[in-house]
C-alpha cells in the first residue's frame, strides 16, 4: 500500500521522465484515432451511452436481487457460486478448489480481480505452476511489473523492452517486430492450454438471468483457457452483473468502442456449467464473487454510481494526472480517474484519500465516460467526505483556516503584494514543487484599480 508521501515521491519520479512520457503519448495517440473512428457505429451516441447508464444504475441499485438470481440460474446450470468477503477468503476457496482437483498447473486470463487478489503470487508460493496468456499480461508478469493500465497492461513498454524482455524470457529476436513477438508468446503458450488442470478467467459481464458468464477478449487465450482444463474458476467482482443476455447488443459495442476503438471485440463468449447435453463445455464450473470492500462503495450514496464501470480504460486515456504519472504511480489496483473515486473506499480512506486529490477536476473523465459515470464530480464528493471525517491533519486545517480568514478580509487582500507572496509561496511550498516557479502576485489588487479609477 501506498502512502501519499510514496505517491508524491514516485510521481515526482517518473514525471520527468521523458522517455516514458513520450511511450505513453505514442500509445495513447493511436488509441484517441482509434476511439474516434469508433464512435462513428453509433448513430446516436447519446442514447446509447444513456440506455447503459441506466442499466448498470438499476444493476446497482438491486444489486442484491440481481447477484441472487445469478447464483440461483448457475447452480441451476450445475455450478458452483462461491461469495469471498475479501482477499483471504477468496484465496482460501481457490486452494481448496485447487487442492481437491489435484490440480498442479493453471492457465489464467487477463483479470484486474486477479490482480486484487494477487493470485499469481499466492499460487505461486503454494508451489504451483501458473501461466499469464493475455500477451500484455505475460508481458508484465514476466518483468515481474503489474499492470500499467486495466485494458492495456503493458502500455508503459515500447517494442524494443519488450523485444529485450522477451529475448531474456523466452530467447525472441531483438529485432522482431511486434507480429514476430507476440508468435513467439502464442508458440511459448500452445502446450500449456493443452496441459492445463484449471483455468482461471474473469468476467466481463455476469447474466442474471441465465448463470452464463461473458468474457470479451482479442486474442482467444481466455477462450483457450478454460477449454481444455478440467475445471474453470471465473473470479469476478460483485458489479459485474447485468440482468439478461439481450444487454450485451449494447454492452459489447459499447466496452470496445470504448477499450480500443473497436466496433467489437473479436472474441465474445458466453460460458457457463456443463448442460447434461451439451458436451462442448468441459468439466467444473465455479464463480467466485469478489465483495473486498464493494459493499463500503455501495454504501455511498452518491459515489456507488462508480461501481457501473464497465472497466473500458477511457477515462484513464483522457486523463491529465494519468498520462503524467502512469497507472503504477497510484499503488492501487485500479487507476486513473475511476480508481481515484472508488479505491478510497474499497481499501482505505487513511491509506488512499490523496487519490481524491490527484485530479485537476477538468471532467474530461466524466465526459467520456460511456455509462456516465459522473467522475469527477465524484472526486469532489470524496474530498467532502474526507474533510468530514476529520481525517484531515491539524496542519492542513489551520493552513486552511488562515486561508479562508486571509481571502475574507479586505484588509490582507489589499496588503503589498511582497507579503502576498510571501504567504503564498508558504501556502504552496510543497504541493507546487521545486520545479515550478510559482505566479507573482500583481503589485496592486483589482480592487485598488478599481478605487483609482472610479474613486470609491
Ligand atoms: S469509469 Fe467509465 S470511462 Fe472509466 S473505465 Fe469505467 S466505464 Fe470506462
């Protein structure tokens, strides 16, 4: 976990750092013409944006109706639905699964839950063999980095440090280009989906109504995943869920558009437990539910709204702070706007309130979001919550305190401008840097002006 001091510090860090400023630029560029031409399937954009507000609202606001259902339509289906409070229990539940299917080797999907739960590590230590077969998140697993950004794990990497850490990791050329590389992963991973005992996959989006679990994905691993193994986990959070099947026409444009640009993603499954007639789907079917501090965001009135998001990555591509400091900077597992609004409530106000404060409040977040999440006016309502709860440190509220008092007296306002300044730069000290020179102050106030001009 991260403290703000930690946070200020890495930020500091890697905010001068031009080599990373300029991988990120180039990549989310190709993102931002993607994205654009994206939009251009929908004729009206609104409308849709508002059908999946409204969906993912009601979703939310039932969300205890509609996680029953599912559980009751996939043990219906001959599956197994297990509720993990948090880290711990989940991790427990997955050995246990683990232990009595003998299992020795897991091939995984990509899945943020997954990285909530640091499964790899915790699989890992119990001695067994688990492989990453999303190609960004082999990436990054293999630098033993986690991901940069909830769609795009190795953003942060240009070709060439990948062509380096793949020529380390599994002897690729260094000048292979993109295509070459990620052969070599695919030819690195064929043999183990064959090999696999489970597969572990998240959910995009859990269906009320019939206990099936959709996942989107390009490259075929998480189809692959659970194909071949015996036995498939899904791990997913509780705000997965949406009511029927006929809500994806909407959601499945929607999430690629958003993700990647892409009218639609190339692989949409539907999975689900064995039908006794249907032989295609193989083996044991368990769901894990992820509560790990949702039911603290659910409690907030207003802020729940956040826990709709789709997990399209678009706000965090608009995002100011997030294209300056980068998505390991913020110590949380979800980035950018949305995990600034959600992460103080799921794992900590102490430990994460100064994401709150990570945002210049532009609303570009809000303006892309495509289930209209309001974002920053949700950060707004995080830093009231904050103050509220007198979380904040004495100095800070008797900085304030001065503050107010100073912009509220005319007198000081209408002080020289050497003592205005004076309070300011020790105002601003710290949250302006040391890089920065800060504004000086004009010599006179707008209101001397005014007295000069118009006498009074
Ligand atoms: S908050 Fe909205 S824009 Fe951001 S990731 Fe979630 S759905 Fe996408």
């Amino acid at each position: 976990m991260r403290t703000q001091e930690d946070f200020l510090n890495a930020a500091e860090a890697i905010v001068f750092d031009r080599d990373y400023r300029k991988k990120i630029t180039d990549n989310i560029a190709k993102y931002d013409s993607a994205f654009q031409k994206g939009l251009h399937q929908y004729s009206n954009l609104e409308l849709a944006r508002e059908r999946a507000a409204f969906i993912k609202w009601k979703v939310i606001e039932n969300l205890d109706k509609y996680l029953i259902e599912f559980e009751a339509s996939v043990v219906r289906r001959g599956g197994k639905v297990i509720w993990a409070h948090d880290v711990v229990t989940a991790q427990n539940e997955i050995e246990q699964i683990i232990k009595r299917t003998q299992a020795k080797t897991i091939v995984k999907s990509k899945t943020m839950v997954g990285e909530e739960l640091q499964l790899n590590d915790f699989l890992r230590k119990k001695g067994l063999t688990v492989y990453e077969t999303d190609l960004g998140e082999f990436i990054v697993d293999q630098a033993g980095e986690a991901p940069f950004h909830i769609v795009t794990p190795a953003m942060h990497k240009s070709r060439s440090d990948i062509a380096q850490l793949l020529n380390e990791k599994i002897g690729s050329s260094l000048d292979a280009e993109a295509e070459e590389l990620s052969n070599d992963v695919r030819n690195e991973l064929r043999d183990k989906f064959l090999h696999a005992d489970i597969g572990i996959t998240g959910a995009n989006f859990l269906i009320a109504d019939s206990g099936m679990v959709s996942i989107t994905e390009n490259e075929g691993n998480a189809r692959l995943s659970f194909t071949f193994a015996k036995t498939h986990i899904v791990i997913a959070g509780i705000e997965k869920v949406i009511p029927t099947i006929n809500d994806l026409d909407l959601f499945y444009p929607m999430l690629a558009t958003y993700g990647t640009g892409q009218k639609i993603t190339a692989y949409n499954t539907i999975v689900g437990p064995r039908n006794a007639d249907d032989d295609e789907i193989s083996g044991d079917f368990f769901v894990v539910l992820i509560d790990n501090g949702r039911s603290n965001l659910l409690a907030q009135g207003e802020q729940r709204q956040a826990l709709g998001c789709i997990k399209c990555g678009a706000c965090l591509n608009v995002c100011p702070v997030f294209k300056n400091i980068g998505g390991h900077t913020y110590g949380s597992v979800y980035t950018g706007p949305v995990g600034s609004v959600t992460t103080p409530h799921t794992n900590g106000i102490d430990e994460f309130k100064h994401l709150s404060f990570a945002s210049p409040l532009c609303g570009k977040c809000t303006d892309v979001c495509p289930v209209k999440i309001d974002l920053h006016n949700h950060l707004v309502r995080n830093r009231r919550d904050i103050i509220n709860a007198g979380t904040a440190k004495s100095g800070e509220k008797i900085m304030w305190f001065t503050w107010k008092k100073m912009m509220l007296s005319r007198n000081t306002l209408n002080k020289g401008n050497s003592v205005k300044n004076f309070m300011l730069k020790q105002f601003f000290k710290v949250s302006w840097g040391e890089r920065r020179e800060l504004p000086k102050l004009a010599e006179k106030s707008f209101n001397h002006l005014w007295r000069e001009r118009f006498g009074q």
